[in-house]
C-alpha cells in the first residue's frame, strides 16, 4: 500500500484516508453523491467505490440509510472501512471487495439507488498510468461501461435508481448503454460546466430500472465565476451537502 494520507470533503464534515499516490477524490465526488434520490432508509449501492468517497457523501446527506460499497482493489476497500469508522458511520456502512462480473455476496434486486463513477477513458483510447490505483481508476481495462450498467441492473429494484457521472464526450454511450437492452429509461442528463459558455466536461445522468418516459435535459451548474471562485450553487453543493434537482 502506498503511504496514505487524510483528506476531506464537504468542509470537513467527510474525512476521507487515501493513498497518497494515484487517483483522488474529487468534486467529481461529491457532485455525483448530490445527484442521489434518496428518502430514509434507502438501501443506496456504490459501484466502484474505492476508499467510499462517494458513499461517505451521500451519508453525509441522510444518515438514515444503509450504504454498500464495492471495488476491485482490495487496498481500497481496507481503507473504505477505516473511513466508515473515521467518519462514525460503521453500523450503516459495508463494505466488499470484488469484481463485477463474478461477485455473489451483494445481494439483486435490493436497492433503491445505484451510484457510480466508471472509468472515464474507453479501452484502447489512451495510455495506462504506471501506477496501478490511477489507471484502475481513470481507464477502462477488462470491465467496459457495459459491465457497469448490467451490474447496476441486477443490483436495483424494480424502479429504482442509477445515477452516475462520466465525461460529457461519452454521454452518447452512456445513453447507448442504459437503453440498450431497455434495461433503464426515464433518462435525466444533468450538466456540469466549469464556466459560463464552455463546452460541459462532465454529465450525471439518472435513470430508472425498467421505467420509460422522454429523456429530459436539464439546465444543468456552472461550478466557477469569473473570477475562478465557485458559484453559490456549486459551493452549497461542495460546502453544505445540497441536493441537485434531477
């Protein structure tokens, strides 16, 4: 294991351990935990979860729902559990290591809500980092974007949740794949730009299992002013655990 260090979110109100070297979490994080349905006692599941910087988040929001998390780095997954205790939320928090494709201890058709940050750049795309838990993280290896989703499939309840954040430039896959096999529908593309009239980078997009109605586009968040600072939508998200309106 890398040398690990402590880390926050939402103002501190989420502690987070995490390898000092390799991926990060990021307000990626934290805007993706905001996009969450969530109502008191909720069974909420975070795909590739990592150190559980998402899932923490999304606690930080409603204490009263249980969080299972899953990655496929068991270092991860180790400090994932120390954060749970860190942050005094050990009795609403689980946490597995596993693949995807293979594992049987989560169990389907349970939970209300699905959140995920798959790996951004496709297979084949880009160059690997040298360092494992950053290209892990930030490139798609044997599971592809399609694993993603059918997991999150068998996982939901019947109309529950998916919410997830990707890359504005492989929204057309993202839709590709939620409604490929009708598994989702009732898409909601929430857009993020980093400045008033940029081109967005990142999109989360919500969708029902098995619920069909028109894709709606929503007007989306402009993170920073002119002046580099952030917004007062996005720092209330960022500072105070608001919820985004999907």
């Amino acid at each position: 294991m890398n040398e690990v260090i402590e880390t926050t979110l939402l103002r501190g109100r989420v502690k987070l351990l995490q390898p000092k070297i390799g991926f990060h979490a990021s307000t990626d994080s934290v805007f993706l935990a905001a996009g969450v349905s969530l109502k008191d006692k909720y069974k909420v599941l975070d795909v590739g979860c990592g150190v559980g910087s998402v899932g923490l988040c999304v606690l930080a929001r409603n204490k009263n729902i249980s969080l299972t998390g899953i990655d496929i780095q068991p270092e991860l997954i180790d400090l994932a559990h120390q954060n749970a205790g860190l942050n005094g939320v050990e009795t609403q928090a689980r946490f597995f290591h596993g693949n995807i494709r293979t594992e049987k201890h989560i169990e389907d058709n349970a939970f209300n809500a699905v959140v995920m940050n798959p790996p951004y750049l496709e297979s084949g795309t880009h160059t690997a980092s040298p360092e494992k838990i950053k290209a892990t993280s930030h490139g798609e290896g044997e599971l592809t974007l399609a694993d993603w989703v059918k997991y999150a499939h068998r996982k939901l309840k019947q109309g529950g949740h998916l919410t997830m954040i990707h890359r504005a430039d492989r929204l057309d896959d993202v839709i590709v794949e939620l409604e490929k096999k009708r598994w989702f529908g009732s898409l909601v593309v929430y857009p993020l730009w980093s400045h008033a009239g940029e081109d967005a980078k990142r999109v989360i997009v919500q969708a029902r299992k098995e619920r069909y109605a028109p894709i709606v586009l929503k007007a989306g968040m402009v993170i920073h002013r002119e002046d580099g600072k952030y917004t007062a939508e996005a720092d209330a998200v960022l500072s105070e655990a608001a919820a985004l309106t999907l």
